[in-house]
C-alpha cells in the first residue's frame, strides 16, 4: 500500500517557508527544508490542513506584490515569450480560422487592446478570468489578452452542459468572464482610444500587479473522485518551461502549421496554443463542428495542409481510418503528438504511417504536471513497437520510481511514478486537503521542494526510457480524458432510487475501454442516463447494469473485477423489415464490431458511444448520400428509429451542417453569472 494511503496511520502536516502544507507518513524520515504543525491520522491532519489555510499564493507572491515593484531580472513569461515572437515575425501568418487569417503583428495587437481594457478593469495578476468561447479566432485573442494582463485564464468549454459551467463559476469566482458579449465590448473601447497606445505590449508598470515566475498562468478543471471537479493552478514558470522545453523538441518554425484539434478545457490545448505562437509556427483552428467527424477532420486537414496534429490514440484511430477508407494520403502531416492516453500501434496507425511517413510523439504527464515524459518514433513506421514508451524527461524536470517506503527501486522494476521540478502546479484550487494529500514533499531535491504522487505504475529501464503499466488506483483514461470514477458514483448516487452503485472502465470490449455504471435500486438505464445529463459526454456511462446486489471481496469490499460483463447481445431475433433497415443493422454491426444487429437494438446498449456515433454518421452518410447530424443517433439509437427518422424532412435551420449537434448548440447565447473580482489566493 502507497504510504499516502494508510488510512489506519499516523501522519505529519508539514509547512514549509511559502506557506504550503503537506502530508507525510510519521514512520517515514521527515524531508528537509519541512516543519512540523500537526501530528494525527490521516483524516485529522487532513481536516487541519484546511483549518490552517489562508491563501493559495506562495508567500513570495505576495511579498511581491505588497512591494509593488517589477523585477527586471525575472525570465520572459509566456505571455512575453509569444511578444518576442511576434516582434521577430510581424508579417508571418500567425493563426487561421476558417476564412480568417492574422498575422503575428495583428494578433500581438489585437491581443494587447484586449488586456489594456482588462487591466482598466483592475483585472491582473492572481486574478481568474473565464474563457467562454466557441472555438474561433477570438478565443485565441481572449486568452492572450488575459495572459498580457497577468491574470490566470480559467477555459470553460461551450459544449459543456450548463450545470457543468455553472459549478465551475460557483469554484472559481472568475473576476470576469469573457464571452463573445464581453470581449466585443473590450474591443470596441480599445477601438474608441485608437490614439490611446494600446496596440504596445502590456508592462508590469501597467498592470494592477507585478508578474512573477511563481504566479499562475492558468485554472483548468478536469475530474475528481468526490464527485466535484478539481482545479489545478499552474504557474507561469512551469509553463514557460514546457513552451521552451517544446520549441527545442519539435523543430519547426514560419511556414509550418499546427492544429488546434483538442478541446479548449483539455490540458493539451494549453500546449497546442502557446508552443506554436512562441516558435513561430501558424496555428489552424477547425470549426467546432468539425472535430467530431473523422471524415471532415481528414477533408480539414488536407485543404489546411496541417503539419502537426496533437490528439489521443482514439481519435488519431478514427481520422486515419476515415483517411485510410477515403484513400486520403495527407501528404502534408509530419508530426503526430499523442497526450492523454497510453499508446498502442495497432495494424490501423501503422498502416498509415507506412503510407505517410510521420514522426509519433508519445508524451506523458498528468495535468498536475503537463508534459514531464516524452518519446519519439522516426517516421519508420515498421519499426515502431506495438506499446510505445512514454520516455525521458523533459527539461528541468525530475521522476522518480518509489516502492511503498518512498525508496527508489532498481531499474527494471515496477513502481509508483512521482513527478518533481520546474513544472509541478502550485496545488488544487481551494483544496488544501486534496494539495496536501497529492503535492508531496520531495526527499530527492532541495530543502522544501514538492513531488507530485502521479498514482501511475512505471519501470525504468537501464536506458533511462520509462515504461507506462497501468494505474494504482481507479483513474482512468476514456477516450484521451481522464475520469475519476468516484465523480460519476456520487452523481449517482445522488438518484433517488440509487442505493449502491459502482463505475468501472471495461478494457475487454471490442470498441475499446468504456465506462459501465452497476447499481442497486430500482432506477433503470434511461433514467440514469438523463440524471447525469449535466456531466460532459466523456463522464456518461456507455453502459448501465442493474444488479440485485454487489459481488464482495473476502474483505467486504465491491469485488469490481468480478462484476458481469453488460449484456450485448441483440435484442431479438426480427429480421429487418425492408432494405433501409438492413442496411442500417449491418452499418451499426460494422461500427460496433459485432456479427450482427437487430432492427430494434440500442447502438449505446450494444457499445456504443460519441466517438462512435460520429463514425456511424459517417458510414451512413457515405453509403447512402444522407448527411446524418451526430445528435439523431441519440435521439434514434436504433437501425428502424434512425431509419425512419432520417426519411422524415428536416428543416435545415435545427441542424449543423457539419453533423455535430454541438456547432449548433455552441451558437445558442450562454447563461452565466458575472461575479466580483477574486484573486488566486482567496
């Protein structure tokens, strides 16, 4: 057992001199630069770590900004690293949105405009400033600006459900929220003091605040296992670190061009944004309606002449297969960037590598991090390993392989991974317990410095390359995004006619790993399908299981390895009735890798998910001339529904033309609630 974990045991609370607290296993030797506050179990320090926190900003920080005073030695920030740039390049294409095309010079000033009226505003640095906005020029505009100013950018996807946005306001207390309302009201001022000196970078002398390397670039949100998302705060040091770390890694420069594939509240997209602009390369960005279509990703990338493309290992399966089908070669991609998930090759990836030769980059790190691990693949596709290692370590970072007793273990064997250096997140916002528990003090570095607990199971080889195992605990990955298992329970949970439930990751299923809720009571699928309509797709079961009670481990624990298999047999025997149907039960079997699909049998029951509805809309539309929007297979999950439903006229104003329901809906106006300012520490 991890000694983090020992519930039963005895524990410290240290402090050290930034004001940061942390949990440490008494039997264990204390780590220098650390003192000592609380002695106690592992709830109580815990609960005292809560008790005695104040503010989330390291006290350097604040010492800083009570001095008021710029400091003229510290490093470019990211911020200052994309300036650098643009000053070097004004006239190179910076970033392309559809039909429009800006230079650096363009974007640096547009940019600056922006964050002169944020700072009017008293917005800047330890200040959370959300980002709403559909995916377009101006959300690249927005989130420079918000850096200019020295503020943290807090992304907020379009396409989450309201009550999802909605909690994350309630978490953050963003000082301001920049949605396409806001930003073309900052805009129009900026336009209105054209002789004003805006278009000039921001300086410290400007802002509210002085930057620091310690203060926070960014708020990301993504799962947590108390059924509330954690925040993690990075800071600028550790970001700059990964876009200078990034711009060595992957040569590149004016003239090569980077998609902008992952989702705005995606870790990656921090990195897909920011290295490209600080190394001078242009960045595309597809239409929201287009990331969800294999087949239209492929058409996008190849009209674009995408160099680069940044996505997890089931997208990249999707878009290559569509490219394979279509006989499309994408001549132009050079470089592939994988995140997020543990890299396979299978037969699909490497096939296509073999016809477009392309490096594979495989890189590692938990958002608490961002990238600590990389490897790189040749574009020789045939001699790519079927698993991909995640590598060696990225500039200024350190990794350590612990057994229980946090001693380093001989190369060659298994343990748990922690991550140390410049690129370790000052902790969870407003969660001292959860920082305290996760953001550990580091035995192997200098006195007062943090590692954090990655939960990931590695070996290192003799070579110094790290090999990925598996999880030590329930975390897992679906579909490049990771899920705590005990955010989706407690949704559950809270069902009225839930009195036990379980969700696990089902890696034996012929469509790939999925999630499957299993609980007790009376509720059935649909109803728990609609109570967690609030939760991101990626947070819904695929699959519901009802079971009259749990199997037990001799401990009295859930047994989850023992629990059934959903049931994916058909429903039934019928034939299809006409040749519509036939063909849409054998498009469904195809799809769901089965020998064969009934009429009336559920596409999500049998399997099913959205990376795979939008590969079912393509096989439709492809065989029979119809363009079928990704939300129909929601609404009709069957191969008669979908069929018949798709004979029925449609006004053309209630779909995107894309197929995916989701450019619709980001088109429609957002709710939210503006809040008064509230800095980081707060």
């Amino acid at each position: 057992m991890n000694p983090f974990d020992n519930r039963d045991g005895q524990f410290l609370l240290l402090a050290d001199d930034e004001g940061r607290h942390a949990l440490w296993p008494a039997p264990l030797t204390g780590p220098a630069g650390w003192r000592t506050v609380h002695r106690g179990g592992h709830a109580d320090c815990l609960a005292r770590a809560t008790e005695l926190w104040t503010d989330m900003r390291p006290r350097s920080v604040v010492a800083a900004h009570m001095n008021g005073a710029a400091n003229p030695d510290r490093p470019a920030s990211a911020a200052e690293l994309f300036e650098e740039q643009a000053a070097r390049q004004p006239g190179e294409t910076a970033l392309v949105y559809e039909d429009t095309e800006l230079t650096y010079g363009m974007l640096n000033a547009r940019a600056n405009r922006v964050a002169h009226r944020l700072i009017a505003r008293g917005v800047g640095p330890e200040d959370v400033v959300a980002l709403l906005l559909p995916r377009s020029a101006e959300l690249v505009v927005g989130l420079l600006a918000i850096l200019k100013s020295g503020a943290a950018y807090m992304p907020v996807d379009t396409e989450y459900p309201a009550q999802r946005r909605e909690l994350m306001f309630d978490l953050a207390r963003p000082a301001r929220v920049i949605d396409a309302e806001l930003l073309a009201v900052l805009e129009a001022e900026a336009e209105a003091q054209a002789e004003g000196g805006l278009d000039r970078d921001p300086v410290d002398v400007d802002r509210v605040r002085p930057l620091t390397p310690e203060g926070a670039a960014y708020l990301i949100f993504t799962s947590g296992s108390t059924g509330v998302p954690k925040g993690i705060v990075m800071h600028d040091a550790g970001l700059t670190n990964l876009l200078r770390w990034q711009r060595g890694a992957l040569p590149g420069g004016p003239g090569v061009r980077t998609a902008q594939f992952a989702a705005i509240g995606f870790d990656v997209s921090v990195q897909e944004i920011l290295s490209t602009l600080v190394s001078g390369r242009t960045l595309v960005v597809p239409p929201d309606g287009i990331r969800r279509d294999p087949e239209a990703v492929v058409a996008w990338l190849e009209r674009h002449r995408v160099n680069e493309l940044f996505a997890p290992t089931a997208v990249l399966d999707a878009v290559f297969g569509a490219a394979a089908e279509n006989g499309s070669e994408l001549p132009h991609l050079t470089d592939v960037i994988q995140a997020g998930e543990a890299l396979h090759v299978d037969g699909g990836l490497r096939d296509f590598g073999r016809r477009t030769p392309f490096r594979l980059h495989n890189e590692y790190g938990p958002a608490e991090t961002h990238v600590v691990l990389a490897h790189t693949l040749s574009a020789d596709a045939a001699g790519w390993p079927s698993s991909v290692p995640i590598g060696t370590e990225v500039t200024a970072t350190r990794s350590y392989v612990l057994d229980d007793e946090l001693r380093p273990v001989p190369d060659g064997t298994s343990g748990e991974l922690y991550l140390a250096g410049a690129q370790v997140a000052r902790g969870y916002w407003r969660r001292p317990d959860l920082t305290a528990q996760r953001f550990v003090p580091d035995p192997y570095g200098g006195p007062g410095s943090v590692m954090y607990r990655s939960g990931d199971l590695v070996r290192r080889r003799a070579d110094g390359v790290f090999e990925f195992l598996g999880r030590a605990d329930d975390q897992v990955k679906i579909r490049g995004f990771r899920v705590e298992p005990g955010e989706v329970e407690a949704v559950l949970l809270g069902h009225p006619e839930v009195t036990q439930c379980a969700v696990v990751a089902r890696k034996d299923e012929p469509t790939g790993p999925r999630l499957v809720a299993y609980t007790v009571g009376d509720a059935d699928g649909p109803a728990l399908r609609a109570h967690l309509a609030h939760l991101p797709d990626y947070l819904v079961p695929s699959a519901f299981v009802r079971l009259e009670s749990f199997p037990l481990s001799p401990n009295g624990k859930v047994d989850r390895r023992n629990l059934p298999a959903p049931v994916r047999e058909p429903a039934g025997l019928i034939e299809p009735r006409n040749e519509t149907e036939a063909l849409y039960c054998a498009i469904f079997a195809e799809v769901l890798k089965l020998p064969e699909v009934g009429p009336d049998d559920d596409f999500f029951r049998l399997g099913g998910h959205s990376l795979l509805a939008t590969r079912l809309t393509t096989l439709i539309r492809r065989r029979t001339g119809i363009p079928v929007p990704a939300r129909r297979v929601y609404d009709a999950p069957t191969p008669a529904a979908l069929a018949v439903l798709m004979a029925l006229p449609v006004a053309a104003s209630t779909d995107s033309p894309s197929g995916d329901s989701a450019a619709a809906d980001s088109a429609q106006p957002v709710a939210v609630q503006r809040v008064g300012v509230q800095p980081v520490g707060a």
